[in-house]
C-alpha cells in the first residue's frame, strides 16, 4: 500500500469547499510536491494529512493509518514542519529539541543520544546553547526539521519549507532533504507555490480550486503543454510580437518586455525568427515549457495571478 | 526490517511526560523574562502597602466587634497572595494565545500526546508559578513590619496552616489559570483578552471577599456568596489567620475546601473539552 493514501477527499468551511474530490498517493521514499496558488485548497490537505483537521469525507491515510481515526498513530508516523516555526524562540535550540523529543515519548540518555544525531545531521550541533530568536531563518529551519526527526518518522510533511528563505539557504533545503531521503529512506511531501520548488520533486500534484488538475513527474507534465518555448527579450516587444503573429500566425504571448511562444518544432522557429529579425532581439532561448507554463496552459492563470484572486 | 529498526524510537508517549515538559517550559520561559516577575509580584505588593496604608482606621470587619483585631492589611493579606495568583494565571493564559500566534501550539497539536496533557501542562506550569511566587509573598509581607510598611500581624504559624495554605493556593492557582485557559482558547488576539481580564477576573477577585468584605449591599454580598473564588480566599484566610473572632464569620473549612476543589475540577474538565474539539488550529 502506499504510504499515502488520498482518495476522494473532501473538505468544506462552512458553504466554502476548499477540497472537492482529491485522489492521490505517495510512493515509500517519494519526494512528492503539491504545487498551487495560495487559496488553492493545499494548506488544507497539508492539514488534514497532518491530523489538525478532521477528515470530513473521503479516505485519507499515511502509513496505512487513517488521518481522523488513528490520528495518534499518524502523528507518530510523520514529522512536520510548519510554514511559520514551531520553536520556541526563548529556549536554546538543545532545549527545543529535548523538549519536542519528550512530547514523542522520548527521555534520558536516548534522548540525548538522538538530539545529537539529529543536530549533527542537519549541521546545527555548534549552535546547540544559542537562543533559537538568535538564528537565521535558515537555521531555524534547519532546527525545526531536526526536531521532526527526532522520533524517526516514516513521513516528513513540509509546509512551503522555502518561505523567507535566501536563495542560497533555500539550495542547502533541498540539498539537506534529499539527503535526508537517501540515508533514512523518508518519503517527503512538500506544499510549495515556486515552480523551482516543484521542479525538484520526483511527482508532483498540481491543485487548484479543491481540485488535483494534474499529477506526474516534472517532465510529464510539462509534456502536456507540448512542444519547445522560445523566450525573446528586447528592445521593441510590441511591435516585433506583431510581425511574428502575421508572418508565422502562431500564438504570441508578451509579458513584461517578454514575448513567449509555444511550438511544435521551437528549433525551426528559432532560426527562422534570428535569420529574418536580427537585430531585433537582446536574446533569443529555446527552452521546455516550465511548469508556470503548465499552470498557465491548464487553468488559464499565471500562478501568482490565481493566488491574488482567490 | 527497518521498521523494527526505527520502533524502538518510538516509544509510547506519556501523559506526564508530555505534561511535565511543557510545565517545565512555561516555568523556563517565566524566569527568562524577568519584566513578567515584576509584574506579576511587584504590583500586588505595592497594592498591598498603599492599600493597607491608606485604608487603616476606615475598616471593620463585619461581625466582629473588636475593631482592634484585624488592621485592614491583615485582612487584605490572604487577598494579595490571591491577586498574585490571579495575575499570574492571567500570564500564563495570554501565553496560550502566544503560543497558538507564534505557532509554538501546532507543533505541539501534531504531537502523539492526549489533549489533556496540553492542559496539563499550561495549568501545571502556570499554578506552580503562582504558587512560589504568592508564597514568597506570604513568606515576605509579615517581615516588611519591620521597616515600617506594615503592622504587626498576628498570623497562624503552624505545620497545619502552612500545609492549608498551600493546598488552597494550589487549587485556586489551578482553578484560575484553568479558567483563564477556557477564554484563551477562544481568543486570537492578546488585546481581545484584556477585555476578559478586565470584565471577568479582576470582578471576579474583587468579588471573592478579597478586598472587602462587601456585606453592606444585598446585591453584592450574593454576588460575593455565588463567586467560587470567595470560598478559595476564604480558606486561604483560615489557615492563615489564628484570631476565633474572625474564623467564627468565614465558611466553613469543608465548605471552602469543596466549593474550590470543585471550581478547579470543573475548569480543567472544561479545558480538556474545548482542547479536544477544538476543530483546528485556526491559521
């Protein structure tokens, strides 16, 4: 059996439906991403999964545990990290760590022992006497991922674990997590609205509106959108997007001094557009689509777009 | 198998466990901040003086024709070590909303421990700090009469007292932080709850026969008869105080005894209720 089960879930607050029918699973040593818009319905899937809801209607298990039934099962089963820290900013980072591992049952020397082998896992051990307020927020990720590791969960669950995060300690995130995936054999399933993010799971959900549009690995994917993207920067956009429509009667998009266009064969494209324009552009790439791309394609709004709206 | 491998870690959560680390945790978090000590023990003392200061001569006690016998700070004393408690509770409840706002609270939530250890410990933690600091307070305020700030006082002395006393500290302190708990757990914001402070507890400490004995108005005496807390000062004050004139016109010793260890009882039945359903943590 999977190690998490989704099967029909539904979800609603009151009138609003947050998740409408979601069906997935999650493979044992997986990192599975659930890419959407804020609003979309995947905080709420991240909290039923992590028993804070209750499961309404629909199945829902990890590690072939119920979420609402077995939920103590569960919460021994999985580790989370919260979008906003779950530390206690006024004890050291030691402290935290024996504190969380006690509420696991943990206590005495084998407490100790696993609060040092977390610590040195995650690169925090020099820190253990520092006051959790005194740390970057890297750190203080880092710290809280050591936390869940403390009971050696089957799951590692991660709410946008790149929010507030330079791009430098977002890279050693990931670094860290699949480390964490290769030595421990975790499976981990992060929410994230970065298409960066997303591009780095094995799978990936896309969900939008309480629903799963899309499942599949990065590059299925981005498959369905089909096809090469050609990204010209320029001077002029407007007017040479223009002449591209008519000359090639193709689908031109502009964004922000940007012109996009999806194509069957990009590469033909490619040379035709920089033998007959030259000059014309700053620079001309031929890519696969991304997977704003696939967003786009799929519900007709840019990500960031879908999560203004709702 | 890896999974024997790893079940050795996962050893089964305790309720007190779980329980005393988050005691332990509130007590941590109270020393660290020292402007919370102050608060919680600073003013009560200073009420205590200007109060007892201010008052003398104006105070009588009800029932008890030797207007010598109990000076107004004497009265007020059990009252004070009360306020103390209170106040501390009062901490110790704005910090669930902190904890839930900080985001503390779901680490905790998706832990495998009973909801009632959650209680548990933010009741344990906040009781055992109002006890030591309202103790102190018992221990200290005999002793400012000798710098002048205080009257002599005749207080009880005894091993029975003192084990009274504490024992009727420790239910209020668990009652009140209880309850403090019960409105916490509904508000999202710290402002939100000064209102509760202001129009529930401290009505509910100046209604408890604390900080006067109120019998001049009908209304009010039957406010201060049906207020649980009235019983809880009550108790606290026969254990401390050894004068028969005014034992004689307190509730009686079982009467205070199980109207407190109810009112604490019904509290943290309460809290473990509204913790358990709690539907989620709102975000």
């Amino acid at each position: 059996m999977s190690i998490v089960h989704v099967d029909q879930l539904e979800h609603s607050y009151g009138e609003r439906h947050a998740l409408s029918g979601v069906s997935f699973d999650v493979e044992r040593g997986e990192v599975f991403g659930l890419l959407g818009p804020n609003g979309s319905g995947k905080s709420t899937l991240f909290r039923v999964l992590s028993t804070l809801l209750p499961r309404q209607k629909g199945i829902a298990t990890v590690n072939g545990f119920d979420v609402s039934e077995q939920s103590d099962d569960v919460r021994r089963s999985i580790g989370v990290t919260f979008q906003s820290p779950s530390l206690d900013l006024k004890l050291t980072v030691g402290e935290n760590l024996k504190h969380h591992g006690k509420l696991y049952g943990l206590s005495g020397k084998h407490l100790t022992e696993r609060c040092h082998e977390v610590m040195s896992r995650l690169g925090v051990a020099d820190r253990e006497r520092d006051y959790a307020e005194t740390l970057s927020g890297g750190l203080k990720r880092r710290v809280e991922i050591a936390k869940t590791l403390l009971h050696s969960p089957k799951v590692l669950l991660l709410d946008e674990p790149s929010t507030g995060l330079d791009p430098g300690a977002r890279h050693d995130l990931w670094a860290t997590l699949f480390e964490l995936r290769e030595e421990m054999n975790v499976t981990i399933l992060v929410t994230t609205h970065l298409m960066e993010e997303a591009d780095r799971c094995d799978r990936l959900g896309i969900i939008d509106l309480g629903e799963m549009i899309a499942l599949g690995t990065p590059n299925e994917l981005r498959s369905k959108v089909g096809g090469d993207s050609i990204t010209i920067l320029g001077e002029e956009i407007e007017s040479l997007a223009e002449e591209l429509r008519t000359k090639f009667s193709c689908d031109v998009q502009t964004l922000n001094e940007v012109i996009r266009i999806e194509h069957e064969s990009g590469h033909e494209l490619l040379a035709q557009i920089a033998t007959e324009y030259p000059g014309r552009f700053r620079s001309l790439t031929l890519g696969k689509p991304s997977l704003e791309d696939v967003f786009v394609k799929l519900t007709g709004r840019g990500l960031i777009e879908a999560g203004e709206v709702s | 198998m890896s999974s024997d491998q790893n079940s050795s870690d996962v050893v089964q959560s305790s309720f007190w466990l779980a329980s005393w680390t988050l005691a332990v945790r509130e007590v941590v978090r109270f020393v660290r901040q020292r402007s919370r000590l102050i608060g919680a023990i600073g003013q009560p003392i200073v009420f205590w003086i200007l109060f007892g200061a201010g008052l003398h001569g104006a105070f009588q006690l009800p029932g008890v024709e030797d207007t010598q016998s109990l000076s107004f700070q004497e009265y007020f004393l059990p009252g004070i070590a009360v306020l103390i408690v209170l106040f501390t509770s009062i901490f110790s409840s704005i910090s669930v909303i902190q904890d839930r706002n900080e985001g503390f609270l779901q680490g905790v939530l998706v832990a495998p421990i009973p909801r009632s250890a959650i209680v548990m410990g933010k009741v344990l933690g906040g009781a055992i700090l109002a006890m030591i600091q309202a103790a102190l307070f018992l221990i200290v305020a005999p002793l400012l009469h000798w710098i002048g700030l205080a009257p002599a006082m005749n207080l009880a002395s005894s091993i029975s007292g003192m084990v009274g006393a504490t024992l009727f500290l420790a239910l209020i302190a668990i009652g009140l932080t209880g309850l403090g708990y019960l409105f916490a757990w509904k508000i999202n914001s710290v402002q939100g709850y000064h209102g509760v402070m202001s129009l529930v507890l401290l009505p509910m400490w100046l209604l408890s026969g604390a900080f006067f004995p109120g019998t001049g108005s009908v209304w009010m005496s039957w406010l201060i008869r049906l207020n649980p807390l009235t019983y809880g000062v009550a108790g606290l004050r026969r254990c401390l105080v050894t004068d028969p004139a005014v034992l004689q016109v307190l509730p009686p010793f079982w009467v205070c005894l199980s109207v407190t260890l109810l009112f604490a009882a019904v509290c943290l039945a309460a809290d473990v209720f509204i913790t358990r359903r709690d539907p989620a943590v709102a975000s």
